[in-house]
C-alpha cells in the first residue's frame, strides 16, 4: 500500500539517513558540512509533509541558509584541511562500531514499543496564524525567555572575543 | 484527456506549465543580458552591441554558442565535486524561486483542471522564496572555495558574510507588508491591495494606509540588490581587486549558469518587489465605467510599439534588418490584435501590468549598475549592519504601532 505520501516520506527518510551517514565518514570539513545541509532540508521535506508548513519554511531559512552558512564560512575562512586519523580514531572503529549498534537497537526497540499504542495521528495543516497566536499570546512568557537566553549567549560569545586591550 | 487530466494533473497540467515557465523565462534571462548592455552602452555614450542582427538582437545567441564551444576548464587542485555542484546549485535554486510567482488573478482551465497562473500557489510562499534565496549563497561560496585559488576564495569569503548580513534587512523590510496584509501567500497579498482612494489612487502598499511602505521598498530594494550581488554591491566579484571574484576559475558553460543565477534572480527581486509594494498585476487605474478604455492599454501599447518597428524596421541600415525588424512589428501588431478580442482582453490585463512593473524594476536594476560606483568592504558592512537593519526595525515597530492605533 505505498500511497504517494508514504513513497515521499520513505525517499526523504532515505536521503535524511544517507546525509548523516555521509557526514559521519566525509573526510573533509566542508563535505561534512554539506551533508549536515542535505540532513536538514530532508528534514524540512518530512515537517512539510507532517503539514507544518511554517516550521519547513523556517528549517531551511535558520538551520540550512544561516547556520550552516556560518559553519561553511568559518571552515573556509580558516581553511581546515582534511581530518587526519589517529591513534584515538583508530580505537573508535573497534569501540564505536558495537556501541553504536547497541544504540540503535535501544532507540528501535523503544519507538516500536511507544509507537504500536498509538493510533495514526490525523495530518492537520497548522496555519502561521495558529501557530503565532499560540508563540505571541499563550506562551509569550518562555518564548521571551529563550530569545533573552540566545542574547546572554551571544553578548557572552562577544565578550570572549574581544581581544585584551582594546576597547 | 480530460480524465487523465483529473487522475495525474501533475502529469497534465503543472508539468507543460513548468515547461513553458522554463522557457520563456530562459529567453528572458537571454534578454536580459542584451537589455543591461544596451541600457548601459547608452548611459555612457555608446551603441552597445550592434553587429550581430539588427540592434544587436542576436547576441544572446551568440554568446550561448559561445559558452557552450569554449574549453571548460577544471583547476587541478579543485575540490572536483563541489566544484561541479557550486554552479548547478546557484543556477537550480535561482531558477527554482520563480515558481512560487503569481502572474495573474485568472485561473487557466487546462483540459478541465482549474490552475492558477503560476506553478504553485502556497500559503508560505513568501517564506519558501526566502528560504529558497537563502540557501543561493552556498553557489558562491562553494564556486568560491572549490577552485582552490586566491582571488576566488576571497570573493567567496566576501559574498557569504555580504549575503548574510543583508539578508537580515531584505527580511525584515517585508515584515510591514506582511503585517498590513496578514498573510504569507503572495496571491493573497497581491489580492490585499485591491482597491481605491477617493476613486483614483491605487491602494498599493507603497502607500496604503495606515503605514506607507516607501521606507520598506527602499530597505527592500537596496538589501535587494546587495543580496543578489549586484553593483554597486558586487564585492564579490570585484574585477579592479579580485580579477572576477569568485567565478574566476570558472570557464563555458560553468560560467554562463552563474551568470543566468544571477539574472534569473534579479528577476525574482523584480517580481517581489512587485508584489508586495506595488499592486503585483493589479491595473493602475480603476475599474468603473469611466476607465473603461484602460482595457485597451496592453493592445494598443502592442500595436504602438509593433508599429513603430515596422516603420523604424524598413529604413534599417543592413538588409537582413530591413526583413526580421518589419517581421517582429508585425507579429507585435498581430498580439496587439489577440489581445483585443474579447475573452482574452481581460485575461491579458494581469500579467501585462505584472510585467510592466517587473521591466520598471529590472531597468532601475541596470540603471543603479550604470551610474553608482562601487562600495568599499568596511562601507558595505557599516551600511549593512549600522543602517539597514535598524531602519528595517523602525519601519517594523512603526507599522505595528499605526496597525493597532488604526483598529482602535
């Protein structure tokens, strides 16, 4: 039964999946980084489909077009060359390998336990109207205090920078 | 037909839409580049092309055969595949943008499929462009840092941080009209602006109430042309500093699809610019019986300019002229007369004012290139971040403020 949704969702997943496994075994800072993009805007796909036309819109904007943008740019700015393999990532192959199976079969084993009690939720396109009344008006208070929290960060990340002397 | 129509109107009808979009607006891009060589031959003093067809009008050709037959060259220490994927990606994404573009209120009827004219009708629209724009400035980045070359890494450098901070503005700046108008979708904030001061004065956001938005066009519009990297903002590719920034290593073809990029979105802008200030396709004029005869003004601009060719045309100085300048008059007096005939007189009405406005924005684009100098970095920036922004924020809280004083 591959309904037209069901086939996008399993494309994007599919990609989402191959982007993040790309950006664990790119060699280079710069392909890793791409990969990361290709992840998020799969990401956006999957929002889009779950009918959250906002959230996809802003994904892309914040994560793919200013973050990640900031990421290529400092890596192009310091132009770090290829990661180079050490004794320590060496001892990750024998260890991370097992370990990482391990989690996975943890994290498949809860989601198919939480998932088989719940029924198929109704896909229901939240307007930006809905959505802002509910940031602006209901949850006004937290929403101020996050974006408080993200301006101490940046003036703490300011301060750090600033070199010794000058004013 | 009309079945499968209804089963597959993807199949049906978006795809020969996507089609002929793709078309006509490669053509345009095509155009384009021989209307900025015209207009700013003309700005300073000189003819412009004019060898190859009359007034130069085959030289889009010209250059496409060009492009395709020279040598494409890779650099050998270039990162192969984000050397590859850099001019693709701005090119994809340039072209990508226009698809959310309304060009008319009429919906078309394709085998019995309603559609609106335009691809796709959204109700973020506004912000899937953004988003769209936002990701262009990996094309420059990568052509910039892929070619493993000094000029072009310092383009790309340059670009991105330009890209970033000016975004910010051209962001902000639309904020008021999507306040006044409450919604995202472009349809719907073209369809806002509908209507009439004492009868005469085209409600268009520019200078609807309660808050006039000619701080937000001119916010817009200079975030605008900084963000598609354009003089007098083309720091990025710098030719007296960078030798051509961050297409420097690029040759053929790889070449020509930054260049379309950029083209492509200077066209975006135009159309965004306007939809959100300037009424998209709504008339100038009002629709009462006393302007009536505005009904008339795309096919009797048509036939004045179809005209016009034929008599210029026959006195051409070279021969071939003297066919193809009379031939293209005619077929103009020939969509002159289409556009008359009743049925398709008011279907032309949207997307004729639509691309009228666009062509205003596109010769301002060129005219800014033709007179303005170019800025130095640190003024960039300080003009970016010290003035831009924070008027951008003024013109924010200022709509806010007249919005709420107005319900009251």
């Amino acid at each position: 039964m591959l309904t037209p949704q069901i086939a996008i969702f399993l494309i994007l997943a599919a990609v989402a999946v191959a982007g993040a496994v790309s950006l664990i075994l790119q060699r280079h800072p710069i392909h890793s980084a791409l990969s990361l993009i290709v992840v998020m805007v799969a990401l956006a796909g999957l929002y889009l489909l779950q009918g959250a036309e906002f959230i996809a819109a802003v994904q892309i904007i914040v994560y793919a077009g200013a973050i990640m943008v900031l990421f290529v740019f400092v890596i192009m700015l310091l132009n770090a060359g290829e990661e180079e393999r050490t004794n320590l990532s060496r001892m990750a192959r024998f260890v991370g390998v097992p370990l990482s199976v391990v989690f996975l079969a943890e994290v498949a084993f809860s989601i198919g336990r939480a998932t088989s009690r719940l029924s198929a939720a109704a896909v229901t396109t939240v307007s930006t109207r809905e959505l802002s009344s509910l940031l602006f008006r209901d949850y006004v208070f937290p929403f101020e205090l996050t974006s408080f929290l993200i301006l101490i960060a940046l003036l703490g990340a300011l301060v750090l920078a600033r070199r010794e002397g000058t004013d | 037909m009309n079945e499968l129509a209804a089963q597959h109107p993807l199949l049906v009808v978006s795809l020969p839409k996507i089609v002929i979009l793709l078309f006509v607006l490669l053509t345009a891009l095509a155009y384009l580049t021989w209307f900025e060589r015209k207009v700013v031959a003309h700005i300073q003093s000189r003819w412009g092309p004019y060898r190859v067809g009359p007034h130069g009008l085959l030289q889009p050709l010209a250059d496409g055969v060009k492009f395709l037959f020279k040598e494409d060259v890779t650099p050998a220490a270039a990162d192969k595949f984000a050397y590859f994927l850099a001019p693709f990606l701005a090119l994809s994404l340039a072209i990508t943008s226009i698809a959310v573009i309304p060009f008319g209120p009429k919906q078309l009827t394709i085998f019995g499929q309603t559609t609106p004219l335009g691809i796709a009708n959204l109700n973020i629209g506004l912000l899937i462009l953004f988003a769209i724009t936002s990701l262009g400035v990996y094309g420059v980045a990568l052509a910039g840092w892929s070619s493993n070359s000094k000029y072009p890494l310092l383009g790309g450098l340059r670009s991105s941080a330009q890209m970033v901070s000016y975004e910010l503005a051209l962001t902000m700046s639309v904020v008021g009209v999507v306040l006044m108008a409450g919604t995202f979708n472009l349809s719907e904030l073209v369809t806002s602006q509908d209507g009439f001061y004492w009868g005469i004065v085209p409600r268009w956001n520019l200078i609807a109430t309660p808050m006039p938005q000619i701080l937000g066009l001119i916010l817009f519009f200079v975030a605008a042309v900084a963000e598609t990297n354009r003089a007098p903002f083309d720091l990025a590719e710098a030719e007296s500093e960078l030798v051509a920034g961050f297409h420097t290593e690029y040759s053929s073809f790889k070449f020509a699809m930054f260049f379309m990029a950029e083209y492509s979105s200077m066209i975006t802008v135009s159309c965004l610019a306007t939809i959100l200030f300037f009424g998209g396709w709504l008339s100038p004029f009002p629709q009462t019986r006393l302007f009536g005869w505005t009904h008339f003004i795309p096919a009797a601009a048509f036939a004045a300019a179809g005209l016009a060719l034929v008599a210029h045309g026959v006195r051409y100085l070279t021969l071939f002229g003297r066919v193809v300048l009379p031939v293209l008059g005619i077929a103009l007096c020939g969509l002159a007369i289409l556009c008359g005939q009743p049925g398709v007189i008011d279907f032309v009405q949207g997307p004729f004012w639509f691309l009228l406005k666009i062509m205003v924005f596109l010769f301002i684009y060129v005219w800014v290139r033709g007179t303005l100098p170019r800025f130095r970095y640190d003024q960039l920036m300080n003009f970016g971040w010290k003035v831009l922004l924070p008027f951008s924020i003024l013109n924010v809280v200022a709509t806010s403020l007249a919005i709420v004083l107005a319900q009251k």
